[in-house]
C-alpha cells in the first residue's frame, strides 16, 4: 500500500511542505471550519427557537380553546425546549472561544 500510495502523498504537499486541498483549490485552516461550525449552529438555534416559539403560541390557543392541562403540556415543552437550546448555544460559544484563542479569558 505504501508503495502504491507514496508518490500521491508526497505529491500532495505544496511548496515547503505546505499542504494544498486536491485539485488545486484553496486548503481549508481551523478559522475557516470554525467560522463554518458557528455559522451552521446559528442557523439550528436559530431554527429551534423559532420552532419552540411555534410550540408555545400553540399551547397558548390549546390552553384557552381545549383546556388547561393539553395547553400547558405544549407551553412548558416549548419553554424547556428554549432553556435547552440557550444552554447549547452557550456551550457552542464556550467552545469555540476555547479551540479558537485556546483560554477562556
């Protein structure tokens, strides 16, 4: 296998030993896939919030047109559902501030 393999890998460093992405295209460093990770968590809390805000306003009209307890099912679900997505976006943001300056601070 390594000999099979050997003149692609040593082909594919670039000058000075400094890979680049096959095909000629642009090698991708840790900013470009963290900025790339933070975008696509935006996007699902943003999607999630959205969706336990649908959540609650529907067991708000359940709780005042069927009754009490299937309304409040819906509104608490929707709620719990919010508090679980702020704690991720705040684990996201933690840990990404960590890989990226490498301290908390």
């Amino acid at each position: 296998m390594a000999v099979a393999f050997g003149p692609a890998v040593a082909l594919a460093a670039g000058p000075a030993g400094v890979p680049t992405a096959a095909g000629g295209g642009r090698a991708y460093g840790l900013s470009d896939i963290l900025r790339l990770m933070n975008s696509f968590a935006t996007f699902l809390i943003t999607a999630a919030v959205i969706i336990a805000v649908i959540v609650i306003v529907y067991g708000g009209l359940l709780w005042m047109t069927k009754g009490k307890e299937q309304g409040k099912t819906f509104v608490v679900q929707g709620i719990i559902g919010v508090a679980i997505v702020m704690g991720v976006g705040v684990i996201l943001a933690t840990v990404s501030r960590v890989v990226s300056t490498g301290s908390l601070g």
